[in-house]
C-alpha cells in the first residue's frame, strides 16, 4: 500500500464571532495513490476546513492548525514554512474550488492564466507553454482550444470556466487532486461531464483525488472509498461498496436515505434527517450525531464514542454492534 496522504488527529480550530471553535476535531485518514476519496457530509461539517488545512490555506483566514500530522508522501506539512508550502500547493497538490470561490482573472484571457500556471511550475519558453496549454484545454474537454485561449473568463459558461480551473489545477502535473465540491454550481449535465472528465485522470494519470461533496450520490460513483463527517468529526469511513450495501453508522445511514431518486427532483431529498448540524461552540459532548440520532442512549449523549476498525472499515458509535444485530442499519437500495 502505498499512502499519499496520512492525516493523524487534525484539530483546526477557527476565532469566529462566537469565540473559538474547533471547525475539525482529532480527524484521522489516509488516502493512497491512485485513489478516489469522497467526503461527505452536510454543511458545516468540517470538510472544507479539512482540505484548506492540508493546503495550510487555514492561517490566511484567521485560523489555526491546533494539532496534528499532516504527512504527503511521507513529509510532514504542519511544519513547513510559507514559501515550502507554496512549492507544494499547485504544484504537487493542486486544489479547485466550488466555482463562486475560484474567480478566474477578469482581465486575462484563460490562454494567458493557463500559461501562467504553466510557466510557474516549467522551465520551458511562452510557446511551449502555449502548446501544452492547448494540449492540457483540449484534455479537458474544451473543443477548438485555439480559439478557447484567447476568449476571457466572461465570455465561457460556467461548466466551461470550471474546466478552465481543472486545467489550471492541472498544469504542475499534481499527485494529490483536492477538488471541493467543483460541480455545485453547474448542471446536471455539466456535472456528468466534469465527473467523467475526473474519472478519467484518475485512470490515465494514477491521480489521487480527494473530492469534497454533500452529493452521496456524487461519491457513490466517484469513490473507491468514502468518508463521512459531521460536525467537526469522522463519523465513518468505508469502501464505497460496503457503505451503501451497509451503512454501520446511523448518520450514514440517514445521509443514504436522502440521496435523490433517479426520477426524483434534483436536491430534494426523499428523507432527510430531522434536526440539524449543531453550532460549533454547543456541540454535545458525547457522540455529536446524538441529538439527532433516533437510537441515541445516555452513554452516547454523554461520551464521545472513538472511530474504532471494523474489518477494513471504521466507525464511531457507540450502538453499532446493538443495530447490526438488530438489522437496524440498512441502506434504501435494501429496503
Ligand atoms: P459546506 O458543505 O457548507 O461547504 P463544510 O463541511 O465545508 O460545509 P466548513 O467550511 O469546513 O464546512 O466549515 C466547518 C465549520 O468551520 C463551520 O461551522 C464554519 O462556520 C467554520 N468556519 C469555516 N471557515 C471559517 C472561518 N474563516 N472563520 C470562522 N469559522 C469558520
Ligand atoms: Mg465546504
């Protein structure tokens, strides 16, 4: 097995307007090479957080680092200075962001900012940077990129604008893809092409991808492995298979009772989850699901339960053996 990345109890804590909060709290994963990881959770539940503390963006918006490893292939990134991360982030990790976040520059053509990024990460001549920016345009999935380059931001579409930024991301041949939650704002068909697009570096390039998204069904077909956060915290992790053939955490559960029918409306859940997220600064101090988990006893409101193995899955709840055995966790498909 060969790690990429290895995450050791991460806490990131955030100075926000009700004191300070810990937005990510003890989260423990790893992702290998060549593997798609989806998070998954609902809002506020630390995934972002999670990917701007690998990239060590955390400190530029008035947040900390408290504890932790952080270790890509091998070297620890919590210690590494600003211009060491810099070498890093865009270069072998490269990160895009769900498009209203991204804003490409207004002012210069894409075949300009490709090239930028280009330029940043070769030693190689403007024309050779030009040609590999039509090659790495062309390559996702951009038709006639010679005149694509020389249009401005304005005048692409938005699945084409996000395009433009996987490019971008692209261009320093990164091993580690942070993608979060890239298809929000694009349409249902945009989304399948952006996906598919995805799907295929990982194939052609043995990419790792961490792909961020509050779309179970984006990770059910995006992911070899899953990883489900609420509240600051992993609630469970698992092969995507084995998650949807059994959940073994009941906000799991719950999250895959609310993926959208085939024939359904897009993002209206069949059955969501009652109740919502708590606030960072009142979060129960046993299992953080537990006010709203429907199987919840004293010792899961008052201790906070470990994410503990399970074969080669992991979970953290107190209840797991007492549901299974009671055939309590069950997916949809199941029934
Ligand atoms: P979403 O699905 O909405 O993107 P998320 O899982 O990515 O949600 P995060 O953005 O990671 O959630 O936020 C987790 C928590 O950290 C939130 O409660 C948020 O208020 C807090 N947080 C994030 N960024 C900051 C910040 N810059 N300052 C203060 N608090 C922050
Ligand atoms: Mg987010």
């Amino acid at each position: 097995m060969d790690k990429i990345l290895e995450i050791k109890n991460l806490v990131t804590g955030y100075q926000g307007k009700d004191g300070f909060v810990n937005a990510v709290d003890g989260v423990s994963f790893d992702i290998e090479r060549g593997e798609t990881v989806c998070v998954v959770g609902e809002s506020g539940s630390g995934k972002s957080v999670t990917s701007m503390s690998i990239m060590r963006l955390v400190e530029f918006e008035n947040g900390k680092i408290l504890s932790g490893e952080i270790k890509f292939n091998g070297e620890e990134l919590t210690t590494k200075n600003n211009e060491e991360m810099r070498d890093i982030r865009g270069s072998k990790i490269s990160m895009i962001f769900q498009e209203p976040l991204t804003a490409l520059n207004p002012v210069f053509t894409i075949g300009k900012q490709i090239t930028e990024a280009i330029l940043f990460h070769h030693k190689i001549g403007k024309k050779e940077a030009w040609r590999r920016a039509e090659e790495l345009v062309r390559l996702v999935g951009i038709s006639d990129p010679k005149s694509r380059l020389k249009q401005y931001p304005h005048e692409l579409s938005g699945g084409m604008r996000q395009r433009v930024m996987i490019a971008i991301a692209l261009a320093s041949e990164p091993e580690l893809l942070i993608a979060d939650e890239p298809t929000t704002a694009l349409d249902v068909t945009i989304e399948a092409q952006i996906l598919e697009l995805l799907r295929g570096l990982r194939r052609d390039r043995n990419m790792s991808i961490m792909l961020i998204t509050h779309d179970i069904g984006v990770a059910a077909e995006m992911a070899n492995r899953i990883i489900i956060m609420y509240a600051g915290k992993i609630m469970e992790i698992a092969n995507t298979e084995d998650l949807f053939d059994q959940p073994l955490h009941p906000y799991s559960q719950g999250l895959l009772e609310s993926v959208p029918r085939m024939d359904g409306e897009r993002g209206v859940p069949l059955n969501s989850i009652k109740g919502s997220i708590p606030r960072l600064n009142e979060v129960p101090k046993g299992c953080r699901f537990s006010p709203r988990c429907p199987f919840a006893t004293d010792k899961c409101r008052n201790e906070l339960p470990p994410l503990e193995t399970r074969g080669n899955r992991q979970v953290a709840c107190w209840r797991v053996d007492y549901l299974l055995e009671n055939n309590l966790l069950h997916s949809q498909t199941r029934g």
